[in-house]
C-alpha cells in the first residue's frame, strides 16, 4: 500500500486551531504553524472509510465499547508494545487531558501535592492547579541536549508527602523515550513512597525505528498495581478532534475509583466516532500505515537537520519518539520575548515557544515536523530571513 504523506492539504476555514487561530495565538495570520501536536497529514483513508460506514446507518444513539474495541487495544499492545494487557484493565477517558484531570480527581485531594517534571506539556501545570492540588515541580536534569530525571531531588520531595507522580513518556516536549533502567529506579521510588504514577504515553506509538518504548506499568506487577496509563488514537492516526482516548489500569481498586470519578462527572459514555475510528486504527494496516509514516518522519527529521545546521546557534537532536524537535536557541543570547517576536513578525514561523513547558524551556522552541517535507523547506527558507541572528 502506498500513502502520499507529502501531499498538501488545505486546512484553512475548517475550524482547526492549528491554522484557523493564528491571529489569536500569534498575533499573524500568516505564520507557518508547526506548533499544536497534531499534523498536516490527513488520517489514513481505511479509517475515515470506517466513520463514513458507520455513516452509513442514520441513528447515532448512546454507544458502548464492545469486545471488538477491547480486543484491538490489546491486540495492539501485545503485537506493538510487548505488553500483555487484560481487556478488564481498560477504561475510557474523553481524551488524555480530561483523563489526567479525572485521575488527580479520583486518587487525590485538594491540597495534595502532585509532581511533574518539566519542561514538559502545558496541560500537566493546569490540570493539577486547577483542581486545587499542589503543583511539585521535579526538573529533568539537562546536559548538552541530553536529559535525565532528578532521582534525589525526587526522593525529597515524596518522602515531604507526594501523593502522585505524572509521567511523561516519550517526553513532550523533548521527545526522548525514558529507557527501562530509568523507569525502574524512578518507579522503585514510587513504590517505596506508595506514590501512584499516572502515565501520558499519548506518543508511544510514534517511536523511530531501533527505539523501544516502555510502558512503566509494564515493567514489574508492583508497578502496573500502582500505575495509570494513558493513550489514544489521536495523535498516531491525527485524530485530536475525536475527543477519544483510553486508559489502563490493571489494579482493580484504582480502576473502580477511576471508573467512579468519571460516573461522577458525567464523562464515560465516549463518541461513537472515536471507537469505530479505533477499531480501524489498531489493526495491522494500522500499523503498516504507521511504519511508513515513521518512514516519513524520518526523513523530515533528516531534512531539517540538514538545513538547520547552518544556523549554528540553533541546536537539535533527533527525538527518539513523537514528531516533535525541541530546538535549542539559548546560543543566540536573544531573550524568549526578543525570539518569540523575530520567529512570529519577521520570520512569520508559529512554533510553540519553550516558556509553554515551564522555565526550563527558556531558550528553546518545539517544532512540529508531522506535516509534508515541503512545509520544512518553507520553514528553512523563512529562518534564512532573520538567518544573522542565528548564524
Ligand atoms: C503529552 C500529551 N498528553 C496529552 C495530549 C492531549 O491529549 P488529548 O487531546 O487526548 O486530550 C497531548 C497533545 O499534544 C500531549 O502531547
């Protein structure tokens, strides 16, 4: 099967927030936008034939999740990620950031501390102040473009009574896919704290080939007894607007809780459109379709590598996983404000500026590379036009 992931789709006027708020985001309608994570590939075709069949029968009444869907997540997750999960342990969440929500709501109180390691995703600081939990912040530790976590300065602040952990892997938005060793000792310091991890693995499909991705949960039985994951379809098959997404919780207690909070709120019964999209996407021509786009990210990655190497103040390295680059700019000395206005008015680019991630993304810009080579090539043309800040 052949897919032309280099074809050029207009996304203009369809009430997209990638393109359509431009103005209200960057102040100029006219940036290239490479910034929100979701791509300017249009989803495979075997799944918007799956919708347009379901389509096809006139009632879309109330809908539940039936075998068909449990089993293509497990399929899924045993063929792709090595990781043996039992239907039971699957629950819905009307997307990964709801999901986070609903799990600080059901496993903590208000006035808990909860701890994030930025620079990571915007919505990890939101979720939890806005829900009134104490936001802990546990920096990765950063060294010529390389990233650890903060193992001791983790074991203070649980033992100063954290109640929850929120993991990113791979890490937006640095893209990096936490290796099994590193995940073991992070997660032996939760257990010994009873520290529950919620993990967004909403990227782990996305892994450039000779990576692996780990899911924490599935490295020990005391780890998957205290470990919520989270995923969906949204981001490896661009589907974002479908509001769908799962999570994986093999401890029953914890699912029921989970399972409570969103009875609670009203949120469990899911968009038909989202499950059928689903059932289409995890399936082998799903995963057939992902290794040739992972083909074509690849080349994008090295497309732009090439063409940004003669900036010489602007630094990347190739994530391992997700179609995201955190680009290093800190060498131009320009402050995040100086950037952010050259980037937008003169070079007319919308990245998404480093700051979004927390003061560790001072510095840096997250380009978004899922979209045709030939945005990346307009991208480096529109660079060259503030090129004597960066050479
Ligand atoms: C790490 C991470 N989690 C969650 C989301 C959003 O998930 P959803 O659209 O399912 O709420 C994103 C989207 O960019 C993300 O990067």
């Amino acid at each position: 099967m052949d897919f032309d992931f280099n074809r050029l789709i207009s996304r203009e006027n369809t009430s997209c927030v990638k393109y359509d708020l431009r103005q209200v985001i960057f102040g100029n309608p006219n940036v290239l936008p490479m910034w929100v994570a979701d791509m300017d590939i249009p989803a495979p075709d075997f799944i918007i034939d799956a919708l347009r069949q379901r389509l096809n029968h006139p009632v879309l009444g109330y809908t539940f999740r039936d075998n068909h869907y449990h089993n293509a997540i497990t399929w899924w997750y045993k063929h792709l990620h090595g990781w043996d999960i039992d239907t039971a342990w699957i629950d819905f969440c009307p997307g990964v950031v709801s999901g986070l929500s609903h799990a600080i709501r059901a496993f903590t109180k208000p006035g808990d501390a909860v701890i994030i390691q930025p620079p990571v995703y915007r919505p990890f600081f939101t979720t939890v102040s806005a829900n009134n939990r104490k936001l802990v912040l546990n920096p990765l530790i950063e060294n010529n473009g390389q990233y650890t976590f903060n193992y001791d300065l983790l074991e203070k602040q649980v033992a100063q009574g954290a109640r929850m952990l929120i993991l990113s892997n791979p890490h937006n938005p640095i893209g990096k896919l936490w290796s099994k060793e590193e995940l073991l000792k992070l997660g032996e310091i939760c257990i010994r704290y009873n520290l529950i991890i919620v993990s967004d693995e909403i990227h782990s499909d996305l892994v450039f080939e000779g990576n692996t991705h780990f899911s924490i949960a599935s490295l020990s039985e005391k780890l998957a007894a205290s470990t919520i994951t989270f995923a969906s379809i949204s981001k490896t098959f661009n589907l974002a607007g479908l509001a769908s997404g799962f999570v994986i919780i093999p401890n029953p207690e914890l699912k029921a809780r989970f399972a409570a909070e969103l009875e609670a709120s009203g949120a469990g019964m899911g968009n038909i459109f989202g499950f059928e999209a689903l059932k289409a996407a995890f399936t082998p021509q799903g995963e057939e379709w992902l290794k040739k786009f992972m083909q074509h990210l690849d080349s994008n990655w090295d497309f732009l590598s090439r063409g940004i190497s003669r900036f010489s103040k602007i630094k990347v390295h190739k994530p391992d996983a997700t179609y995201l680059v955190w680009a290093d700019f800190r060498e131009t000395n320009l402050t995040d404000d100086q950037l952010n206005k050259l980037l937008v008015h003169e070079a007319g680019l919308g990245f998404s500026p480093g700051t979004e991630y927390g003061q560790q993304g001072l510095g840096f810009q997250r380009i978004n590379i899922a979209c045709p080579v030939q945005t990346i090539e307009l991208a480096l043309k529109r660079l060259d036009k503030i090129a004597k800040y960066l050479e």
